[in-house]
C-alpha cells in the first residue's frame, strides 16, 4: 500500500506584509479543552469571527445581504484546509488576520492566520514580529437563498412541511458592493506596503 502526502501550500511567512485586517481576540475558558488549549474546531471560529469583523469595518452587513427584489444571500464554507503549528492557550490575546483574499466570480479564497505577537523591545510589530499557531485557506462560496414558504394547510391533520426545499440554493455572483470593498482595501495594502 502506498500513502502519498499532499505538502501545504498555505504556509504564511513572517516576511510577508502587513494583513489586509488583523484583530485581537481573548482567548476564554470556553474556547479550550480540558488542557487548557483552544479545541481545533475553534480555530475555524476565529477565523470566521476575524472575516466578519472586517467585513463590518469594510461598512458590510455581516455575511447576509438583501438585493433590491428582496432575496437573500449570503455565505457558506465551500472548503476549508487548516494547518495548526502552535498551541494556542488559555488567557492569551491572539492576532487574527485576513492575510489576502482571492476573488472569484462566485467564491472569495481567504488566506488567514491565527498569531501570537511578541514585543520587540517594547514595540509590536504586527508585520512581521509573531509567531504563527495556525493558518488556514477557506473558500467562501456565495450564495442566494430559494427557499419559499408553501401556503399554510387549512387541515389540522395536514402535517405537511410549510417550506419547499427544491433548490434551497444556488451559487451566485459575489456582490458588486462586497467585490469592491475588498479591491479597495487590496489596493490600499499594495499602496502602503511599496
């Protein structure tokens, strides 16, 4: 039997520049195991809280967006691959960032990073000064909701559902306002950092 290993590609490098966002976050009892480290599955958590918060800055209502017709659409995880290198322990204040996005017509690709941040003779340099505890490429896909409510029974005994679920989705093109706000903030970065 033969085993083939994928090597990573998302590896971050401390030499890269500064994120397109970074946000500092508490690490809480409830974020750990028994250990007193941060349970896998909550890295995906900072990571997606990290995305909304910038989406929040970038002047976004979070992941949900209304067209002028009145549908729905919003974002799910399409793909998600995560590198953990250090533990993350309880009571730290971690570095969360959006390193660089990639836009697709229908999907965004985040590149991000979970860091620990370390003085540099009383200075933080967020650039380049930390160490990195995880990383991660996830897809974002977006998508349009098609759920439509069925008219209600009339008979008591008609448990039917009440929601048609045919094609509660469909993937759609990522909103102009959103495409141009994370250009934008690309563009700044590119500006700043030559």
């Amino acid at each position: 039997m033969t085993t083939t290993m994928r090597k990573n590609t998302n590896k971050v490098s401390n030499d890269e520049v500064a994120p397109l966002f970074a946000k500092d976050y508490n690490v809480y009892i409830n974020h750990t195991d028994a250990g007193g480290i941060v349970y896998h599955a909550n890295h995906l958590v900072f990571f997606e809280n990290c995305r909304r918060d910038w989406f929040t800055e970038l002047g976004l209502n979070g992941y949900f967006l209304q067209t002028d017709a009145g549908d729905v659409q919003h974002f799910v995880v399409s793909q998600a691959d995560l590198r953990y290198t250090n533990a993350i322990l309880l009571d730290e204040i971690i570095s969360v960032r959006v390193d660089k996005v990639e836009l697709k017509p229908a999907s965004m690709v985040f590149y991000q990073s979970i860091r620990r941040t370390a003085p540099n003779n009383g200075i933080v340099n967020t650039a380049v000064n930390s160490q990195i505890l995880s990383s991660a490429k996830i897809v974002i896909a977006c998508v349009q909701n098609q759920v439509k409510p069925k008219p209600m029974a009339n008979d008591e005994n008609d448990k039917s559902d009440t929601v048609s679920t045919d094609a509660p989705m469909r993937p759609i093109r990522v909103p102009k306002k959103l495409r141009e706000a994370i250009e934008q903030a690309m563009s700044q970065q590119l500006i700043e950092h030559q």
